[in-house]
C-alpha cells in the first residue's frame, strides 16, 4: 500500500515560511476566523478530526442516507457522516457526502443559516437553540479565501498520481 500526501499548498509553505507561502490579509483573515469557527472538526494538518458528526443536512427522503447508522445500527449515529479533509476543497465540488451543494459558497450558506435540527445534530452546532454557525458576508468570503490557500497544484498535476 503506497500513502500519497498533499502537502505544498501556499498554506503549506506559508507554514513553513518558504518565500512562496505569501497569504493576502483576506486569506489570514479567514484563516483567523476559521480557527474560531470551523477548526474544532476541520482539525490537525489534514484538516479534519476523522470523526462522524452530524452536520444538520436535511434529510432527502428520496435517498435517507442514515450515514454511520448504517454500519453500526447505533441510533446515536444515524445521519453521521464523516469530517471530510479540507486539502483540495476548491477542486473537489460537488460538496457533502450526497454532493448536494456544488459551490463553497452553498457550503457556508448551510452552516450560517441551513442547519436542521435532530436527535443526532452535533452539538456545536446548536447552541442554546441557536442552529448554525453566525457567518457574515464578509466572514465567509475571507473563509472561502484562505480554503483556496489549501490547494496543492503540484499534488494535483503529479502525473505518477494520474491514469493518463
């Protein structure tokens, strides 16, 4: 088994204070406000805690998809999903485990103001009733900003990863 590891995004190198890790005030801004309010799942370098949490997803009675209930028949787990990693998130649309939102932007707009409660919603994201995280405009346009810092085109564009 051979691991592959993104690891030369600009976020990257800004880390490790190479001359091409510049970050604009906009990507360090988001990079600020999304150690307030994304980083407690989208944790550790590969930005994630490779937990199954229930992010508020209304439930497509089409598909229900009842996540890690499936696996483990826990009712604690029913609509849990796992944190995915957020290297190559600007590439890697559509978004959520169904694919239902194809934009960041569509992204954040679930977490400010589309979260569904349930039995299950992880609790962060119901404080004393309040569903969500509180994002403005601008907060989520400095977030989507510092994201696109996490792409590493070289990873990408390595063709011993690709089929062609």
């Amino acid at each position: 088994m051979v691991m592959v590891t993104s690891s030369n995004s600009r976020f990257d190198q800004y880390r490790r204070n190479e001359v091409q890790g510049v970050l604009s005030e906009e990507e360090l801004d988001g990079y600020a406000i999304f150690n307030q309010k994304c980083a407690t799942c989208h944790a550790t370098d590969i930005f994630t805690d490779n937990s199954f949490r229930n992010n508020g997803l209304a439930v497509n009675p089409a598909v229900n998809d009842v996540g890690r209930y499936r696996v483990t028949e826990l009712e604690s787990d029913r609509y849990k999903f796992k944190v995915p990693s957020l290297r190559n998130i600007e590439k890697t649309a559509p978004y959520m485990h169904d694919g239902r939102f194809f934009t960041l932007e569509a992204v954040l707009d679930h977490y400010s103001k589309g979260v569904v409660n349930s039995a299950t919603l992880d609790p962060i994201l119901n404080t004393n009733g309040a569903l969500g995280i509180p994002l403005t405009s601008s907060e989520k346009t400095k977030i989507i900003a510092f994201l696109k810092t996490l792409t590493d085109n070289q990873y990408l564009n390595d063709k011993r990863f690709s089929e062609f």
